[in-house]
C-alpha cells in the first residue's frame, strides 16, 4: 500500500505541479503590469492560490501528514510541540500574537525560512534572527491594521501588505518527525487582536491537513469561549485530538488544612467526564460520540521533560531510566495520533481529500482567470488589435490619398468660377465701353488736358471694371467653398479621411487663395494712346509756319509722354473734329476688345492654375502631417498590445492548463483511489470479523476514558495498519 502510495505522490506530483509554473508566470506577469491593467485585481488572490497549491504539492510530493495544532495562547501548543517532535521548537513561538502558521518538520539542519505574502522568502540559520525579523514584521503589520481600521476597510494582508509574513517554516534535526513523516503546524493563538479566524488561517489544508490538534490547559476548560470557534474545526478535519493540558503536581487544600492531591493529578479522566456531561456543545459531543473528537489529559511540561531528555540522552549514549517515560496520557494520545496517519483510513483520505483540493483549487483558479477581469483584459486586447488593423488600413488610405491628382477634385468648382469671370468680363465691358466713350464726349466739351481724359477718367474706370470682374470671382469662389465637401469632388472615403486628419477644407481652400497674394495685372491700367497717331488738322498759321503734324500735336497736346496741355472745347472742335473723335473712341474700343481676354485670363490663371497648384500642395501638406500621427498611434498600440499580451498569454496558458487537468485527476482517481478505498474496506471487514464479541467497546462511546492507553490503542487498532 505504502509504495502504492508512492507512486501516486510522484504521479500527482508530476501532474499538477507543471499548473505552478503557469501561475507564476501569471504572478510575474501582473506584478509587473500597470495598475490600470485590466486583470491587475486578480493578483491577490492568484497569489493565493499559488500558495494553497504550493502547500499541496509540497504536501503529497513529500507524502507529509499535516497535523495542525490550535488553542489559546499560553495553552501548551509549544511545549506539545516539543514533545511530540522529541527536539526544542518552542522559540518558534516568540511573538505568538502574529497571525502566521508555523510549519516545524523533520531537516538535516536546523533552519527557519520566512515566506510572505508577496512570495519572498527569507532564511535564517539562527532562532534570534527570526525572532528579530517577526519583531519588525510585528510593528508594520499593527500599523496596516490600525490604518485600515481608520479607513474603515476589512484588513486584507494580500491586498493591503503584501510583505507580511504568511508562514514560518522551521527544519529540525534529530527529531522523531523524521520517523513519521508529520508537519506539526503551529497556529496563532485564539483571542489575539490580528487574528484572522480559523476559517483563513487554515484554507490551505481543507481536504489537505490529516488532522488537528487542540491545546486547553485544564484552568480554562470549561469556559465558553475557548470552544467559540471549534465548530469550524469540527467542519475542516475528520479527526481532532483535544489534549487537555493538566498539572501532575497541582495540590488542593484538604478538610483538615493540609494539602492534597488535586482532582487534575489524582483522577484527571473525571475532569474530562464532568467536561462531557456539564460543558460540551452538541455539536462537540455529537463528535466526540462519533469518535472523530478524542480527549487526552496530558501533563505536557512533563511530557516535553520526558521527550527531550530521551532526545538529549540518545545523541549522549546515555541510558534512558525508567523515570524518564512518558505520562501515560501523553502515551495514549501518541499512539492513536501514530495509529491513525499509519491508517488505510488516512492513506484513503490522503489521496481522495487531495485530489479534491487539487480540482477545488484548479476550478477556482480557472474561475478567476476566465471571469470579468480577464475579459476585460481580452477584450481590451481585442480593441487594440481592431484599432491596429484601422490604422493600417488608414495608412493605406492615407498613401493613397497623397498620391491622387487632385485636378478632377477641385474641377467643377473652378468652372464655376471661370464661367462667372467670363460672364461678369462680358457685362462690366459693355458697361465699360459705354462709360469710356461718354467720358469722351464730355473730354470734347471741356477744356481738360488729354491726360485728363487717360489718367483721371480711363484709368479708374478701368480700375473699377478689373475690380468688379476680380469680386465676381470671389463671390463664386466663396459660393463653391461653401458647398457640401468646400465644393471638392473628392473620391470615396476620402472626405472623411481629411476630416478624421483634421483637414477643415473650406479652410484650406481660403488658406490656399490668400496665400497667392495679390493678382498679378499689368502696372500701367490705362486706355493706350499714342498721341503722334492722333489725327489733327492745321490751321492757317500752322501752313504758314510750315509746321508738322507732331509740332501741331505737341503744341495742342503737350509732350507727348504727358499731354498735359488744357485744350479749349473751340480748338477741340478745330483740331481734332469728327477725324479725333473717332480715332479716340477707336482707341478705347480696341483697349476694350484687349481688357476683357487680358482680365479673364488673369483671373483665371489666379483662381486656376495657380490655386489649383497651391490647394492641392496645401492639401497633400496636410494630409501628410496625419501620417506622424498614424504612426505615433501605431506605436503606442502595439506597446500596448505587448504589454496587455504579456499578462493575457500566460493567463490563457493557466486557463488551458487548469481545463486539462479534470480528465487528468479523473485519471488518477480512477487508478488510485478506487483501489484504496477497496482495500481499506476489506481491512474493516476483515476487523469486523476478528473483533471479538466481548472486546472493549468503540473509542467513540469511551471518549472520556481516553487516559486508560490499554484500551483506545487495542479496541480500534486496524490489524495490518503498521505494514501497510
């Protein structure tokens, strides 16, 4: 059975101790994320998990019997542990007021090692430097208490300290744990102020510790609140020995004065019996009758005395005496403690309670890393792959955008402006034409210079009619812009692809018109007239005088350059007549027939060609300076991406893992257990049948009695149980 056993350990061992691996890689993961990873909320309690199935694969690879010991402080729990691992393990308990479990085991060496709740560990090869470690661990804990306590919050060391000591475990050389295998665990005492109850201080042994032990000194036997909370004992372990702590050397003070043999020393079952049938809850002695409660009076002092003496005198090959043994209590409750972790009935427990805290914990492992922290996490992954995938696209978009020719974009609306530069030329011509030959005849009723006439009347008239065109073509311009899209007929998508890049396109195209400047219109906006071809008549004195028509010209008009001269409406009429007139009004037509293609074609090349040039520039400008943009964004998503992935991955590994693990421990239950379980079973009949008929009665009806060893050790030893 025993190498049944074995390999059952090794295989349980090899198969869920690879989920560790997994979950640290989820710790580290999340110890190193943001705090606002979605999924950074899990590491407490994963943290946790990774300790409990730490606890159990350490607990079945080294096939330990976990036997846990609870009581009040000051009860004996120390002193018990002395003597039951025949070595001195009481400076474990220097600061029994800090709420950890001390684990004291069999080693090669003495040699504490101190695990916090964060993971982090700590060795020391002297009890002082323990001592002085829990000492400061002891200051800090009081004060995370006292502020949580402020913030009115449930003190929680995984969330609120996470450096605080979680356990202690001690090795011990030399010791009788060697022989049997057992872990005494060493609990914090009941009704200190930083206890964190029963219930939490023991969730890495549900289905896991063989069983409890629980320390009252025979003073406080009777009060109520010691067995306030061993209910929850009652809940967590099958098998609980309760040793009461008696003194052997207690006197009382008899009739006559002198003093006696106290009850505690004399008969001490009867303080056990009167605790049964005056004290005990109903829950406690409905267990007690079932046999799952066994009491032991125990001297433990002496106990302790006997068990390190014998230690001191084995290591010295010094004879033992005979006043050197056990109290029989002591003998009686080490027996049965012996016989039940050498049971079938323990090894059927061991390997059934195990492999159901190995699924409870896998099932809770896989609850957390598969419930609304991790999909958030997921799908904020899935947000940042979607949002990669639409900048991609968006680049490509981009690229394409930079490369269009944005001449059929911007075409119609340049039409529009065109055939309104045409229409208003045309109108304002006409009107022009007019406005210049009037002013001719008023030029030939006064007696204004030739220069008037060009530079005070043509010229501002031509000035006033480029304007009037140039102001047509602002007004289209600005009716375009204001259209749907600043009247572009861009391709698909594209629109919004400058919106999304911030491009405001009615914006460009104004940006785009004032950055031209002003029109480029030839320096000298005045009607061309060439004086020397001005036909003039002689008068007598002229034919006299023999002069030529220049000389005639230049005494009426002035120089030629600047015919500024004041010429009489008379000597209009008598030089120039009809023949000048003409030739004027020929003048300003032909200047006519010229400004209308010159200033259209001005016009045009202004809100054309040239804005045509500059807005597509400006825009491609524009549009470029989203690329940057894109590709920040693309960075800081895939710096994301990595970082969300590095906790998600390990996540998705454990969840996988902790699905695999059913058919796996289905598979080690049905190779194991049901063998166990059969020939545990057969060893009951097997004792049914050779039990004889008038044998002492059942453990479970003589609880009380436990003191008389002759009787609880042969009365239910299991036959076969030692060489199993």
């Amino acid at each position: 059975m025993r190498t049944q056993l074995g390999t059952y350990c090794q295989q349980f061992d090899g198969t869920v101790r690879p989920v560790l691996q997994d979950l640290d890689q989820c710790l580290a993961a999340l110890d190193h994320a943001a705090d606002d990873t979605p999924g950074k909320a899990l590491l407490p309690a994963l943290r946790e998990l990774g300790h409990q199935l730490t606890a159990l694969c350490d607990k079945v690879q080294e096939q330990q019997a976990y036997v846990l010991i609870f009581g009040p402080l000051k009860s004996g729990k120390s002193t018990l542990m002395n003597a039951i691992a025949g070595a001195y393990v009481s400076e474990v308990s220097s600061l029994p007021a800090y709420p950890c479990l001390v684990f004291v085991r069999a080693g090669k060496q003495r040699e504490y090692v101190v695990t916090c709740h964060d993971g982090a560990t700590r060795r020391y090869g002297e009890a002082a430097q323990l001592h002085d470690d829990i000492q400061r661990a002891h200051a800090q804990l009081a004060d995370a208490i006292r502020a949580a306590e402020q913030r009115d919050v449930t003190f929680d060391p995984h969330e609120h300290l996470p450096s605080a000591i979680r356990r202690v475990d001690v090795h011990v050389p030399d010791s009788e744990l060697k022989q049997t295998g057992a872990v005494l665990v060493d609990t914090p005492g009941l009704y200190t102020r930083m206890r964190f109850g029963y219930d939490r201080m023991t969730r890495d042994f549900r289905n896991a510790a063989a069983c409890a032990i629980f320390v009252v000194k025979s003073d406080t036997l009777f009060l109520e609140q010691v067995f306030a909370e061993f209910h929850q004992l009652l809940d967590l372990f099958s098998r609980i020995f309760l040793v009461v702590n008696v003194d052997s050397h207690k006197r009382d003070v008899g009739p006559d004065g002198t003093l006696v043999p106290s009850l505690e020393q004399s008969r001490p079952e009867e303080v056990l019996r009167a605790f049964e049938q005056l004290a005990m809850s109903a829950p406690l002695l409905r267990a007690s009758q079932e046999g799952r409660v066994r009491m032991y009076p125990v001297d433990l002092l002496q106990a302790a005395s006997v068990a390190l003496k014998k230690s001191a005198a084995q290591k010295s090959a010094q004879p033992n005496t005979a006043a050197d043994k056990a109290p029989i209590g002591f003998q009686a409750f080490q027996q049965d403690l012996g016989d039940f972790l050498a049971s079938s009935e323990y090894l059927s427990a061991f390997l059934r309670d195990s492999l159901q805290r190995a699924e409870a914990l896998l099932r809770e492992t896989s609850a957390h890393v598969a419930g609304g922290d991790v999909v958030r996490l997921e799908r904020r992954i899935t947000d940042v792959e979607a949002r990669q995938r639409w900048i991609d696209q968006e680049q490509q978009r981009l690229t394409t955008a930079l490369g269009l020719d944005w001449s059929e974009a911007f075409a119609r609306g340049l039409r529009d402006v065109d055939a309104e530069i045409e229409r208003s030329a045309r109108d304002h011509g006409a009107k022009l034409l007019r406005s210049l030959g009037a002013s001719i005849d008023t030029w030939f009723l006064s007696s204004h210079s030739l220069e008037w006439l060009v530079q005070g009347q043509w010229t501002p008239l031509v000035r006033e009619y480029r304007e009037a065109v140039h102001q047509a073509g602002m007004r289209a311009f600005e009716q375009c812009t204001a259209q749907a899209n600043a009247g572009l007929d861009l391709p698909d998508g594209v629109d919004d692809l400058a919106h999304r890049a911030g491009v405001d396109l009615r914006r460009l195209r104004v940006d785009a018109l004032t950055s031209l400047g002003a029109i480029g219109w030839p320096a000298h906006a005045k009607v061309p007239v060439d004086v020397r071809k001005i036909p003039v008549k002689k008068g007598v004195v002229d034919h006299l005088a023999f002069r030529s028509l220049d000389k005639v010209r230049e005494r009426l008009f002035g120089a030629f350059d600047k015919p500024d001269v004041k010429i009489p409406g008379k000597d209009k009429a008598k030089h120039l007549g009809d023949p000048g007139r003409l030739h004027l009004h020929q003048c300003v037509a032909q200047f006519r027939a010229d400004l209308l293609p010159q200033t259209t074609g001005l016009l045009g090349e202004f809100f054309h060609r040239r804005f045509l040039e500059t807005a597509s520039s400006l825009l491609r400008e524009r549009l470029a300076a989203y690329g940057p943009r894109l590709a920040t964004e693309r960075l800081e998503l895939d710096a994301e991406h990595a970082r969300l992935t590095a906790v998600a991955a390990p996540l998705r590994r454990l969840r996988a893992e902790c699905v695999g693990m059913e058919p796996k421990l289905a598979a080690l239950e049905s190779q194991f257990v049901r063998d166990v379980d059969a020939y545990a079973a057969a060893e009951q009949a097997k004792d049914v049948v050779l039990q004889p008929q008038k044998g002492p009665a059942p453990r479970a009806a003589r609880a009380p009695n436990a003191t008389a060893p002759s009787k609880p050790q042969q009365g239910n030893k299991q036959p076969g149980t030692r060489s199993s």
